[in-house]
C-alpha cells in the first residue's frame, strides 16, 4: 500500500503528527465524527490509507464548525468552488504558505517584470498567491487581473515598452493573451516566463507562444483553494506532470483517484485524505529530478447526467477539439427543474478556421451513445456552434469544460 504514496515511509512518518492533528479536528465535527469512530491511532502510511478520503463538501462542513484562524497575519477568505460550483468559503494565512514553494521552485528572480494576469479580487486566491512568490523573488509587478476586449491593444503595447519578462494567469486567460497578440502581430521578445495555476495546460498554448514570444517557457503549479499548492513543474518537466511539495503527501487510491494529505503544521484546513476529483499516477518525471512525481490524468468528476445517461464531458471535449480548426470546446447543458432541456456544444475556432458543424454534429450524434439515447426523440436539441467566446467564470476567470445552465 506504501507504494501508492509520493514518499516513503522513512520521510513521512515521522511527519503525520500535522494528520494525527487533521483528524482530531475532523473528530470533532458533529457531521464527520461517525466516520471516524474507531480509527485508532495514525501512526503509518497504511494507517492513513485506511481512513476515508475527504470530500469537497466533507472539508465545507468541516470549515464552517471550525472557523480557523492564522497564527501570525491575517486569515484570508477565499471562494472555494471551482468554475462550476457555488462559492464556498476557504482559508488562508498572510503568504498562502508561498515560502515553502519558493523554498523549491523559483521560476521569477529579481530582474523580472512579470505581469499578473489572474482576476483579482471577487474572493479568489490566485491572484494574491501569485502575488506572494513575486514578493520573495523580490522582482517587479505589474497586477494586471483582468482586462475589457478592448483593453488588449494597449496592454500588449505596454507589454512591449516595459520589456516585460514573465506574465501568468489561468491557461484559459493565458490564451487570451497569446491569441490577441498573434492576431495584432505583436511580439514580445522579451518574454521568458509563462507561470500556470487553475487549469490544465492547453496544447494550442505552446504553438501561440511560439509564434509571440519564441523564447517563453511554461513554468506550472497545481493544487486548489483546500490543499493550495500541492506540486509544480519546470520547463523540462511534462505539462501533466508535477513533484509534490514536501510538506504535501499524495497518494493515489482506487480509480486512480488523487488524494492529498498535509504534512505543514501551519494549514488552516485540516487536509486528510483530501480529493480534489483528479485522477493520476506517481512516476519517474524525465527533468531527472528525485523522487516520485504526480502525472494528472484528469478529472474523473466531468461525468454529468443528462436524462439520466452519463455524459463524459472530457472525452466529448478531447474528440472535438481533435477537429480541424477547432482551438477550444465547451459543453453548455441546459436544464429546467433538473432535467436536460438540450446540450450545445460551444466552437472556438481557431483565427482561419473553418469547422462544418453539421458533420460534425451528425459524427457526435451517432457516435456518442449518451447523445443518440438521450435525444432519440428530440435530436434538434443537440446543437454545435461556433461562438465568439466561451462561458467563463467572472470569479476566477476560468473556463470549464461544461457549464450548467438553468432555465426557469
């Protein structure tokens, strides 16, 4: 069972005092006591896999009876949800535990100008986040957040003057940014740095960089709003692949589901066993760093139901953005008094893009046993469309793979 962990025995054991703690604070929610009747002591791996794995709304109930509060600072509220889900509250220390990051990943140093591209404000943690590695790497920072369409022009034009070195965001803001430029023809030569948090890295990322800024490298971190920070990776590391903190034990458990457990005395959230819905695997990464790294496979919580099938969005998003001229999908489900009114299927077609929506329509249709089942009677409420722009989330400036929308 040990071998299902990001670290031996040898390193973690001795460190589970921080999970002994966890799971004494999650006893003494009146919602999670049973669950935890009865457990013994927490003294080995095998003993920590044997616990049951926390769930997001596990770690909600369990925040709103304990109310945490830093030590040292301020306790910093954040909205705890993702794209799709409705704002929980999550916490945070003054630093978002961001010198133990830098401690083992410096991607900005002091001669950097890195603009920050993650939304701010509106109760997500990114932004600040991001902002408190800039702090130690002592560089300068233009905190952008978030910017009109008609914005782009100008910024990019500053960009240019400021021989801006770094910017980050979300990869769904970072292709903004990327697009906008190579539609306008603007480069930035001076750009070496592309910092990631929040999404999936998308492919259509690496040839837009390529053409802006010929000498940018992506530099990631994974983790969310309850674990924070979990891993990161560098330039010579795969898009998919992270090395996990040392203050972060990950492990994998049935379904390859992720599961993330702190070793820092100093979280907030009493992180046991904590799943975030993302499937993955501990493996050699080829940058020849030591130790087990976290392949991220993805999310095994984008399977919705529609009329009563299971959709899986991933798979559906993956086979269409495998059209020529398709840069991005999106699954719109919309829904009255819970059932699925109809599914489109959002294009955003790459700049001389041209995508046959009826063949490609009448391909998912027969091809999806979801799709061709559940609207056997009523197939016009299956659309594809090529769209503007794709629904994001105003709070976080995220774009999910599907959305639900309902219709009163």
């Amino acid at each position: 069972m040990t071998d299902r962990f990001s670290l031996s025995p040898q390193a973690a054991e001795p460190r589970l005092d921080v999970a002994r703690r966890a799971l004494e604070l999650l006893e003494s929610v009146p919602g999670l006591a049973p669950r935890y009747a009865g457990r013994g002591g927490l003294r080995t791996l095998d003993d920590l896999a044997a616990l049951p794995p926390l769930a997001k709304d596990d770690l909600n109930t369990a925040l709103a009876h304990l109310e945490p509060r830093a030590e040292h600072g301020a306790t910093w509220l954040f909205q705890s949800g993702g794209s799709t889900g409705a704002p929980k509250v999550g916490y945070a220390p003054t630093g978002f535990y961001m010198a133990g990051v830098h401690a083992h990943w410096q991607p900005l140093d002091r001669s950097d100008v890195f603009v920050n591209a993650w939304g701010a404000g509106r109760m997500w943690g990114a932004h600040f986040l991001v902002a408190a590695l800039a702090d130690l790497a002592r560089c300068q920072v233009v905190a952008l957040g978030s910017v009109t369409p008609d914005e782009y022009e100008d910024w990019l034009a500053f960009f240019v003057a400021r021989k801006v070195t770094a910017i980050g965001g979300t990869p769904s803001v970072l292709r903004l940014w990327f697009a906008r430029a190579r539609a306008a023809g603007v480069k930035l030569p001076a750009l070496r740095k592309v910092l990631w948090l929040g999404e999936a890295w998308q492919p259509q990322l690496d040839e837009d960089m390529a053409a802006v800024a010929p000498a940018a490298r992506r530099w990631g971190m994974f983790g969310s709003t309850e674990t924070w920070v979990v891993g990161t990776n560098t330039p010579d590391c795969p898009a998919d692949t992270f090395h996990p903190l040392p203050e972060q034990l990950v492990h994998v458990g049935a379904d390859d589901l992720l599961d993330f457990t702190t070793l820092n005395p100093d979280m907030l959230n009493p992180v046991l066993r904590y799943r975030t819905g993302d499937a993955g695997r501990l493996v050699d990464c080829p940058c020849g760093l030591p130790g087990r790294a976290m392949r991220v496979l993805g999310r095994r919580d984008s399977v919705v139901q529609v009329r009563g099938l299971g959709l899986h969005v991933g798979e559906l998003i993956a086979q269409v953005e495998r059209e020529p001229g398709v840069a991005r999908a999106q699954v719109l489900i919309t829904e009255q008094g819970g059932r699925a009114l109809g599914v489109d299927v959002l294009l955003l077609t790459d700049q001389d893009g041209a995508v046959d929506v009826d063949r490609l329509r009448a391909e998912l249709l027969s091809a999806t046993f979801t799709l061709s089942t559940a609207f056997q009677h009523d197939p016009r409420s299956f659309r594809v469309r090529v769209v503007d722009a794709l629904i994001s989330n105003d709070r976080t400036g995220k774009t999910a793979d599907f959305v639900v929308r309902e219709e009163s």
